[in-house]
C-alpha cells in the first residue's frame, strides 16, 4: 500500500491547521484534520461551474466571472471552457499556500488554469471584490467552504447571510447569476437566498462523474430589474 505524504502546511487566518497531501498522485487539502477537497473528487465544482455560467452565451463581450475560492483549479478550469476567448475571469483567494501549491507544476493542479490570459488572480477576501464590483459580474461562483459556515476561516460565514448574500446580488449584473458549491443540502440556506431575491434551484450532484456522495449546488438567478 502506498503511504500518505504530506506536502506541504500552513496555518488559516483563523489559526488552523492546514495540510496538503499526497497519495498514489493524488491531493487532497485538510483543515484541522477535515477533508476540504480532493483530486480525485472533482465533479461537483466543475457542474457548479457549468450552472453558473450556462446563461453566458460564448459570442457576448465584456463578459466578467468572480470566483470565489480556487481549490485545486477545477471549478476555474471548468468555467474557462463556458466561456469565450475576451472573458474576464477573477478569482479571488484568501490563503497564499493554496495558490503556491497550484503553481507547483509537480503536482499539476490549477496552474495550467491560472496560465491562461484570460485570469485575473487575486490573493484577498472575495468579499472585498464584491462590495467593489457593483453590476460589475455575470455569475458570481463561491466555492470557499464546505457550505454555509466557515471551515477554512470563520470570516467566510458572512457571505452566507443576509448582508452578504445582498452583497452578491448587488455585485451581479441584471439577469446573473450567483452559484453556491456546498457539502451537504441546508434549505434555511435556500429560504435566505430567496429573501435576498434569487429566484434558488438546487442540484444534487456526486462528487465524482460515476459514483460517490452528493453534494449540494445552489443556483440564484437575479432578476433582470433591480
């Protein structure tokens, strides 16, 4: 049996331990021994991605992503094949060791994803970018957690409530949408969103393309006045 390796450490804002590990070529990240996300799991966040920019016709110009949290590159990879070749596409992540461990070309995560043109990468809290980028985005995607609560930083709670679900929206442009990846399903989650008018489905989607648990995908369209 092959072992597992650690790679790489580094502690969250809020003084967690993070890890990164490796087995059989595969990665997966922890939080204070929590399985954050994993290689070999993947196909949640490229659906999130899928959902989230599914209205985005691929001809239109100045179109403009946000996504918030870049894991392992795979919900950014996932959008850039949505999208066409003059889109803008933010990401934004809080934990410098995430973006080091993709721009670590032995692991071939994300960075052949950050490599493109058309990626804007930005080390910070998304929550800034949104109170920045009134009207500015056609999908907002927030895949930083492992649902309406903060692991990775206590911080990212205040995205999932009413003011920062407000913010989202108003970050949006008319007609946008805002894509929330999640572990598990949390219908109090679904009500907020819906009090913040975002007209919410949600989808069930494995984590891998042929089997494994379900992860919950919330969808919010804005509506096309405001």
């Amino acid at each position: 049996m092959k072992p597992t390796v650690l790679r790489d450490q580094t502690t969250t804002v809020d003084g967690n331990l993070m890890t990164l590990h490796e087995h059989d070529g595969a990665f997966t990240i922890r939080v204070a021994g929590v399985e954050l996300m994993s290689s070999r799991q993947h196909h949640s966040e490229e659906r999130l991605a899928e959902l989230a920019c599914g209205h985005i016709r691929r001809e239109s110009s100045g179109v403009r992503v946000l996504i918030g949290g870049l894991g392992m590159g795979f919900t950014l990879r996932a959008a850039l094949k949505q999208l066409g070749p003059d889109a803008t596409v933010v990401v934004a992540e809080l934990m410098p060791a995430v973006i080091r461990w993709n721009l670590t070309p032995e692991y071939k995560l994300g960075g052949d994803a950050l490599a493109d043109p058309r990626v804007q990468l930005v080390e910070g809290d998304v929550t800034d970018l949104l109170r920045a980028g009134r009207r500015r985005f056609d999908a907002v995607i927030l895949d930083i957690d492992n649902g309406a609560s903060g692991l990775s930083a206590a911080s990212n709670s205040g995205l999932y409530t009413v003011a920062g679900l407000t913010l989202a929206r108003a970050a949006l442009k008319p007609g946008g949408c805002l894509a929330i990846w999640s572990v598990g399903g949390d219908p109090a989650f679904v009500e907020r969103m819906s009090q913040c008018g975002f007209d919410v489905s949600v989808e069930r989607v494995r984590t891998h393309a042929t089997g494994g648990s379900r992860n919950s995908l919330f969808i919010g369209r804005a509506g096309t006045s405001r």
